[in-house]
C-alpha cells in the first residue's frame, strides 16, 4: 500500500534517499529494508528539520513503517499545537488585573 498523507509521503521519500530504495510501502519495515541506527541518525536528522520536533532512535524502533512513523509524528505536532496554545493562553491571563480573572471564573 501506497503513502496517502503529507507525512506519509515525505517520510517515504527521506527514507527513498536514505536507503537507496526505489519504492516504499506505508507498512514496509525500516529494519527489513536494511535500515540500522547509523542510517536512522540520517533519516532522524532530515524529519527533525522538517518538522521540528524532536524524534529519537527509540521513536523509530518503536514507530518502524512509514505509516507508524508518520503518526509518531503527527501526534508530536499536535502536542506542541497544544503546548502553544497554552503558552499563549497563560500569557493572556498573565497579562489579567486579579478583578479580570476572577470575573472570567465565575
């Protein structure tokens, strides 16, 4: 089965380069198309710079398809989504005289 998504896709294609691997499915294993944690810095390193988010050799031992890495991924980007939204949030309320926040609890 083919890539679908974004991530999907680019994660194919970083390790397309990596490994020197014509085709890749979304369920192929990294390890059985002769990945090892010398390629998996390379591979780690270009997703870092892609998404800017911090992924680890334990992420990909864990996460070893396309389609497992990928939602590895997605779930990483949301979280920082969600980290500064709240960021920003506890600036606002930050920002608050007493008086404003106890009337937006009540």
């Amino acid at each position: 089965m083919a890539p679908v998504t974004p991530i999907e896709n680019e994660v194919a294609q970083v390790w397309q380069a990596v490994l020197n691997v014509e085709r890749i499915g979304l369920h192929d294993n990294y390890f059985e198309l002769g990945g090892h944690s010398l390629l998996a810095t390379r591979i780690l390193s270009r997703l870092r710079a892609m998404y800017g988010i911090e992924l680890t050799l334990q992420t990909l031992f864990e996460a070893p398809s396309v389609g497992e890495l990928a939602q590895s991924i997605t779930a990483m980007m949301a979280g920082q989504e969600d980290e500064a939204d709240l960021l920003a949030l506890m600036a606002e309320v930050q920002g608050l005289a007493a008086a404003e926040v106890a009337e937006l609890l009540t």
